[in-house]
C-alpha cells in the first residue's frame, strides 16, 4: 500500500464544540480508563508506533482514541458502520485531540470502505478493530503491512466469531486480542449496556409502549440476555429464539418463553435479532408477521434481518420518521423497518452508557498494552486477557462506585490451599 494518508474526512469541523462537551461528559462517567490514561501519559508505552481504530465513533470511542494518543500513540480513528458516527464527536477529535477521523454518519459503503482503507494507509503497528473488518482487508488486500503489525484487539462477538474461523483455518497472520471475552468486557457491556441501549434505540425510533407487547428476542448470548431483561422489565411478553440447547434451557429457567422463529413470527409485535448470524429473522418470517409488526437488528453487521431479500416483496416504502420506515409488502401486510436493518442501539441510539463502556475500553487499552509487552511471544493465535487484569478493572470500578468488598482473612485462604482439611 502506497497510499498516504489525508488529514480526515467528517462532515463538518463546525460541530467540534458540541462534540467536545459531550466527550468531557462522558469522560466524567469513566474511572478505570481516567487512571489508565494517567497512567499511560506519565509511562508513553506506545511512543513512536501507529495505531489504527476501527470502532464506533462515540463520545466514548473518543475517550479510548485520546488515552492511547495520551499514551504516545499516533492514532488515526475510521468507523466501524456507516451508520453509527457521531459527527459532533467526529469534528471534536480532529479539532481539540488533533487525532484524523475518516467518518460520516450516513455515509455510504463505498465511502466507508475508502475511509477503512485510510487507517490502514497509516500502516498500523497496532490495531484496534470493532467487527474485523481492518483484520479481514488486510489478510485479503493489504498483506504487505502484516510484517509491520505487532497484534490487534477486537471488541464484539461478531469480530471474535470470525477470528476464530481465521484461527480454525489458519489463516490469521499475528496475534489477535477477543476483549469481548473478558469478563468486565461482555458480563457488563454487552448485557447491561446493549439491554439499555437497545431499548433506547426501538424507543426513539418509534415511541411505541413495550408494555403488552409481544416482543421476540433472537439469541440468548450476553447481549440477548440484556435486552429480554430489560423489555420484560418494561412489561413487554417476552419470547427468545435459540439454536443452542444450554441458552435456550437457560432462557427456559429464566422464565423466558423459548420456540423456533417460525413460530414466534406469528405471534410477535416487536423482533430483535442480537446473534451475530445472518438470517435470523428471514424473508419468510417476515412474510408470517402481523400486519404492522416491528424488525430491528442489535448484531454488529445489517444481515441479521433480510431487509435486502425482503426488497422482493416490497410495494412501497414510506419513511415514517428517523430510523423508522413502512415497508409496504405484496401480500397487504406493512412492515416497519427500524435503523434500515442496522446497529439499532447506535444508529437510533448513541451506543452504551459511558459507564459500562469505561470496563470495555479499559480491557481495549490494557490489551493493546498486552500485546505491546508481549511482542514476539506469541504465536498467530486468538488470545484472552489474564484474569489478574479483568479483576483488577473490577477492583477499580467498585472503588469508583464507593462499594467495597470482602477480604479472606489468612486462615480462610489457608484453608482454600489446603487439600487435607475436610468434615
């Protein structure tokens, strides 16, 4: 790749002082990534290499980008859906934290795709992914900056399911990071954050009463879990959709109904499929739904509801406000399509809290730090962060949140190390 790289593309420098309130407020709302920064600005443990992100252009997406830059790293930010910038963020990095950002909200793939190759112009030493779309170009286009490359970290279980299909196919050539799989990563992020987040998107696309309506969850992972908690707690009947025998026994004894989509399309007001799968919910189910009824998509890529098989049926389509259009189909039947099939959280929402976004990026800046401290140990493999980490992000969080904890006196770990002691 010979490219060089642009100053940046956004829509409009004019925003920056709205951007940058709304990245001090979050920041307020971030504990555990304020000490690693503090940390990182005194150490500069990634001076003189560049780092490329391609995440979510979100007020808390910043705080990370301007902890690595605090950090010593030359970072250069794109999106990681078209859909999902926050453009007010966007002009604030570039203006106030002189950090390039190639994002527009609404732009199109093409020029998604043209603002993912300028990252990567930046010939990356590090690499800070959201999906693997930087990890997946350069294996399939960009090879010539693998020998450059020290390790990428990735932040949702989209991403981690394609790692692993690299990894099982032996094809992924340095060594990556699953943040998602830490545990103050995806016991809080993903459940917490995209429960709330979630429900705010379907909420201000629509402003439709959950209560006594049937809503139907597709996926029983972390993130599934969050959003059938939080629509039940809004009073909505909540049924849940599962491939996987444990989650859905799981979502049994949480006192979830639990039946195939092709029965729960006939009887839903309200669809979320969260899975990081394509088809979940499918033409044919959409084509069994109520008249009326309402499709929405929380998975990291717009295949999870077939809006683009469904193009086939369609008669008219009326956009009714943001976020929110009737599809119109052959069969008399309207459909409402939420977010055009995308991150319904982030395009009709603005992401997770800053709070539970603090643990995310946390695990993000450590991981970085991981791979930097262990370059040239380890193999082109998936890893995890050690737990040590996770547990002392957790430590910080509580003491941020004034909550304190047992300690085990002597005697008690004594007897935890202990084989011999007994009844």
């Amino acid at each position: 790749m010979t490219m060089t790289l642009k100053k940046y593309s956004i829509k409009d420098i004019n925003l920056a002082q709205q951007g940058k309130n709304n990245i001090e407020w979050a920041m307020k709302d971030m504990p555990v990534l304020e000490q690693i920064k503090e940390r990182f600005r005194r150490e500069k443990p990634f001076a003189g290499l560049r780092l490329s992100a391609c995440v979510h252009v979100t007020k808390e997406t910043a705080a990370l980008c301007i902890a690595m830059k605090e950090g010593g790293a030359d970072a250069v930010l794109a999106a990681s859906n078209p859909l999902s910038t926050q453009d007010d963020v966007a002009a604030a990095l570039v203006k106030y934290y002189d950090i390039p950002v190639f994002a527009i909200a609404g732009e199109s793939k093409e020029t998604y795709n043209e603002h993912v190759k300028e990252v990567l112009s930046h010939r990356p030493h590090l690499i800070i992914d959201d999906g693997c779309d930087l990890v997946a170009q350069i294996h399939q286009k960009y090879t010539d900056l693998i020998p450059n490359i020290i390790g990428s970290t990735e932040e949702t279980t989209t991403g981690i399911i394609r790692l692993e299909a690299m990894v099982k196919q032996k094809s992924l050539r340095f060594p990556t990071l699953g943040v998602n799989t830490s545990l103050t990563k995806h016991l809080y992020d993903n459940r917490y954050g995209t429960g709330q987040s979630t429900m705010d998107g379907i909420i201000r696309a629509t402003n439709i009463l959950i209560a006594g309506k049937t809503f139907v969850v597709g996926g029983y992972g972390w993130c599934g879990r969050g959003v059938a908690m939080r629509a039940r707690g809004m009073g909505a009947n909540v049924i849940v959709t599962e491939v996987e025998p444990l989650k859905a026994l799981e979502a049994v004894m949480d006192g979830f109904r639990v039946m195939p989509m092709n029965d729960a399309c006939k009887i839903g007001d309200i669809f979320l499929s969260v899975t990081g799968d394509k088809n979940v919910v499918d033409v044919h189910h959409m084509l069994e739904m109520k008249d009326g009824a309402f499709v929405a998509n929380a998975g990291h890529f717009d295949v999870e509801v077939n809006v683009n098989g469904l193009r086939e049926y369609l008669v008219e389509e009326k956009n009714i406000r943001p976020n929110l259009d009737a599809w119109k189909l052959k069969n008399g039947k309207t459909i409402h399509v939420l977010a055009q099939g995308r991150l319904v959280n982030l395009v009709a929402a603005e992401g997770h809290p800053a709070s539970v976004m603090d643990m995310s990026f946390a695990n993000q800046a450590l991981g970085i730090e991981f791979l930097l401290k262990n370059k040239g140990k380890l193999e082109n493999k998936l890893y995890n962060l050690p737990y040590e980490v996770d547990a002392e992000i957790a430590r910080i969080k509580l003491e941020s949140l004034g909550v304190k904890i047992d300690e085990l006196t002597d005697e008690q770990q004594e007897y935890l190390n202990s084989w011999t002691s007994g009844t």
